[in-house]
C-alpha cells in the first residue's frame, strides 16, 4: 500500500530543468530551453518504450515550465514544496534503502513477470510494504535478475534519488525508502528463469 498525495518524493521541477530553486527567471528559461531540446519526442529513439519514456519527459518539461515561468503560479509551488518537505520529513519514522529491505516473491505471472514485495519489520510486530507493481506504477522500475534486484527508472537510466513513503499494515508508524537507481542488493528467493 503507498500513502496518497504528497507521499511519493519526485523530481521537483527545478531539478526537471535543471536549475537552482532560487534560479532567475532567465536561468529558468535557459534550464528549460535545454531540457525540452534534450527532450523532445522526435529526438527519441522509435521504440515504442522509449517513445512512451521521451512523452512522459517531455510532457514534465512542459509542465515545469507553465509553473515555473509564472510568478504567482512559482510562488504557490515554491510553498507547497516547502510544505510537503515539512511533513514528510516530520511523518515518517526512519529511512530505509533496499538494503535493509526482504523481497518475497507475490505473484508469478509466467515466464521473467514475477511481482515482488519489498518488506521492512516494523517495531509492531507487522511491516512496512510496497510491491514493485506499486513502484512501477509511481515510475520505478524494480529489476531484477536471477541473484540481484535493483531500482531503474522508466528510461533505464539513473536519475536524482527520489523516495517513497511506505505505511505499516496495522500500526500509524511510516518509513521513507530510498530510490536509489542503481544500487544492487544480492536476492536468493527468486524462482528459476
């Protein structure tokens, strides 16, 4: 289960374009004149991943512009950025990466389509928990191959870290987890591929 609005930690439009959050208006616009170049879907390779992956990047270039560019509309994300960093940093009661995590195996879907369940004992006696169909959905990709998982984003490539804030399934108690695109931690439950 992933908490709602304001759980899941994602690049900020600033880090989108590239810019300092006290950048200038002309920084932002130099910013975005380069991310929508880098961008754009015609510059994408024509496989229909990476066609979906450069729209969805396109489309957050786009929009980190609209807000940016506009002084009120930059002032109101500027305090509602400010304001979910308070609280997710004020609600959450540790930060764990996907080396302090288990990973079960939930559903077998055929062939190399397996979700797992990445699990963290919590001091109540359940867990944290969050499954990679989960994180696939918020646009992380877990992979994995027979003796490692590890995170990826949709275009499989690295990106700032980023988190996610996962509740326990009986208590109030949240933990934050760390994406960290890259890091491979040794799994020994995987089935045979």
């Amino acid at each position: 289960m992933i908490l709602g609005d304001g759980s899941v930690q994602r690049e900020s439009h600033y880090e989108i374009l590239s810019v300092k959050e006290g950048a200038s208006y002309e920084e932002i616009r130099s910013g975005y004149r380069s991310a929508i170049l880098n961008s754009h879907p015609d510059k994408a390779h024509k496989t229909s991943d990476s066609s979906a992956a450069a729209d969805d990047k396109f489309l957050r270039v786009q929009k980190a512009w609209e807000i940016l560019s506009d002084s009120r509309s930059r002032v109101a994300y500027d305090n509602e950025l400010r304001a979910s960093r308070r609280q997710q940093n004020a609600s959450v009661s540790g930060d764990i990466d996907l080396t302090d995590v288990g990973v079960v195996v939930v559903e077998e879907r055929g062939g190399d389509d397996v979700v797992v369940e990445l699990c963290y004992d919590c001091r109540c006696g359940d867990c944290f928990s969050v499954d990679s169909s989960d994180l696939e959905r918020m646009g992380y990709k877990l992979s994995r191959d027979r003796d490692y998982v590890w995170f990826e984003d949709d275009e499989g490539a690295s990106r700032s870290a980023a988190s996610v804030v996962v509740p326990c399934g009986s208590c109030s108690l949240r933990v934050r987890l760390s994406i960290e695109t890259g890091l491979k931690v040794p799994f020994a439950g995987m089935p045979n591929v």
